[in-house]
C-alpha cells in the first residue's frame, strides 16, 4: 500500500506523498479565457509534492508570450506542437474532460489516462453522447463531477469516483469586504438591492427568470460575453457585461447583494455541480438558485430556492435574512470544498488505481 502524509503542521488539509508523475491537459480550451475546473484543477495538482501539471494551451482569446511558460515551479503553458518531454516527470498521465478528446495523441505514450466526466451529456450536450463509451474506454479511471453520471456508470467495470468541482476560497473571499466600484459597473438607485450572475451567457441559463427578478425592482448585473457566448437584454433594470478576468472578479461580486444561479432545469443541469456556486459561497453573498440537483442534495442548509413563481419573496427573504452567522455557514461550506482537497482525491486515485490497489468491490463502492 502506498502511505498517505499526515497532518503537517497541525494543517486541516493533508499533503499526500505520490507515485511521480507529470498530468498533461490536451488542448481543447485557453488557459486565459475563463479560469474553470481544468485550469483550477492543474493548479492544484502542481501544488502536490511529485506532482507536475501541464496545460497545452489552445490560445483562441490569448496568444502565449513565448513557447512554454512557467506559472511556477510544477505547472507549465506549453503551445500546440511544442515538445514538452524534458518537463516530463515521472509517469505521463493524461487528463482530459472534452469528449471529443478521447483519441488525443501527440506522438507520446501515455501511461495512464484519466477522462474527467464534467457535464451529463444531454440538451446542449447530447453532441457528445456517442464519444462517451469510447473515452471510458480509453480511459484507466473516470472522476465525474455529479451524482447522476457516476449512478450511470458506477457498475461499467472501470474504476470511477466523484469529483465535484470546488472552490477558490482564497481568492472569492476577497469580496467579503468592501471593494472600489468599478468604472463600468452600472449605477444603481438609491437602495436599489443588486442581483448577479457571472458565467457563460448561455442557452442554459434562464433568462425569463432573470426578467422576472428585474421586473420586480432588483438591478441585475450579468457578466460574462464573450466571443462564444453573447447575451444583450434590453431591461432598465438588466445590465450585461463583458467577460472579466479571473483577477478583477472578486471586485464585481463585492457589489452584490445577492448571487443567483438561474438555470434552467433540464437533463443536462441534473449533472451539473456550478462553479460559481462555490464562488459566491466563498465571498459570502446569499446565493440563490434554480432546484439543481447536486445543490439541492448537497448544500440546501446555504442556499435559497427559487422559480418564477417566487423569486421576489425568496429575494426579500435572503436579504433581509444575511446576518454574520449565515457568512460564517457559508465559508465554512466553501473552504470544506476547495479545489486543494479535489486534487489531492484525485491524485489518491490514480495512485490506488497504478498501484493496483482496487478490486471488483472498488470500483463499485469506495470511488465515490
């Protein structure tokens, strides 16, 4: 059996000690667009002792400066067609999570792959539906990020665990307290309360629920257009902003009163476990949300609930509920799920499962 660290310095997260080895993320997204779980996670496992991550950068917003750039000392942007191999370390794990990734090779052996099962492939995604059977094929081990597909496939004979995404508690707290206004963040009427939003301005997000919330007198601020995604409502009380970098984010959500998930509940959001989520979480705002399944199995002691019906009330109730009490909840759930722990699990993973140290009985109950 492989030994797992104890406790340093009496720190609540465990550093664990690892087969080396070097996990390499193909390109399919830019590390500068929008910083989600590939970019968090790499980040992550740079940070484990015999860990080295590195992203091959597909650079459709951002051009790198030069060839391969070094974030630090375990975690590298390398350009397609790049040769990485005097970065390799150890083991060469590959880690995809875009279906469609399934028969990536760049002219490398890989010792182990790990296909990362991110969104139910259904709606949006039933594209990629056909690809899924070939990358667990492909794949050693399969993490998945909600209840849904790991029910799916719990019993297909390939190790599989849950890894929900997570928080960067660090970073979102920041908004906790007062931060400048930025140039371009809209003006508000005196005691207008702020509701906001930032992600993809996609087909799953419930704009007539938004207009329902602006209609009754709440300014709601949507951030995020971009190249892929564009929104534009024409509401007095609906402001759309552009993408903003990951670093500015924290200042945006400061301005919120409250923070709302509003998606639509279709097939495919039964497998989704937001991101933003555990952002606004960790800035402390009361977040609202749409009756997604992974929150409401999960976090339903911190967070509210709403439809058409009664967003107003359940508006009225978060904010004139927030005390320091209900902050303290709140960071506490963040900081319990962070992106730290996701990557040390799936690090214990690969490490059960190069080992060999999983069974018939494994994979069925103890990668959950």
């Amino acid at each position: 059996m492989l030994n797992w660290l104890v406790h340093r310095s009496r720190q609540k997260n465990a550093c664990i000690e690892s087969i080396e080895m070097t996990i390499i993320y193909p390109p399919a997204l830019d590390w500068n667009l929008l910083f989600q779980r590939p970019q968090q996670l790499m980040t992550a496992f740079s940070k484990i002792p015999g860990v080295r991550a590195i992203f091959i950068n597909e650079e459709t917003y951002k051009k790198q400066s030069r060839p391969i750039e070094k974030l630090n000392d375990d975690l590298f942007l390398v350009q397609k067609g790049i040769n990485y191999d005097h970065l390799v370390k150890g083991k060469k794990v590959l880690w995809f999570s875009s279906p469609g990734q399934y028969n990536y090779g760049d002219g490398r052996n890989f010792d182990f792959t790990v296909f990362d099962y991110l969104d139910n492939s259904a709606d949006e995604f039933a594209v990629w539906k056909d690809y899924i059977p070939k990358c667990f094929e492909r794949a050693d081990l399969i993490a998945t990020t909600a209840k849904v597909m790991y029910e799916a496939h719990k019993n297909d004979g390939k190790p599989i665990f849950m890894c929900p995404n997570g928080a960067d508690y660090e970073h979102f707290k920041k908004a906790r307290v007062s931060l400048p206004i930025p140039a371009d963040f809209p003006d508000v009427k005196e005691r207008q309360k702020v509701v906001g939003f930032h992600g993809a301005m996609a087909s799953w997000v419930d704009y007539s629920l938004i207009t329902d919330i602006a209609d009754k007198g709440y300014h709601v601020v949507l951030i995020g257009n971009n190249a892929l995604y564009q929104k534009n409502i024409v509401h007095p009380n609906i402001t759309c902003l552009p993408h903003k970098d990951y670093r500015v984010l924290p200042a945006y959500i400061a301005q919120f009163d409250v923070c709302i998930v509003p998606f639509k509940l279709t097939e495919m959001i039964r497998g989704c476990d937001p991101i933003k989520y555990y952002e606004y979480l960790s800035a402390g705002k009361p977040v609202i949300t749409t009756r997604m399944e992974e929150i409401v199995n999960k976090y339903s002691d911190v967070t509210y609930f709403m439809d058409r019906h009664n967003c107003g009330q359940i508006l009225q109730k978060a904010i004139s509920e927030n005390s320091e009490a209900k902050i303290a909840a709140r960071a506490k759930v963040a900081r319990a799920n962070g992106w730290d722990s996701r990557a040390m699990e799936a690090v214990k993973m690969m490490n059960q499962v190069m080992g060999g140290n999983v069974d018939e009985t494994d994979v069925q109950t103890n990668f959950r």
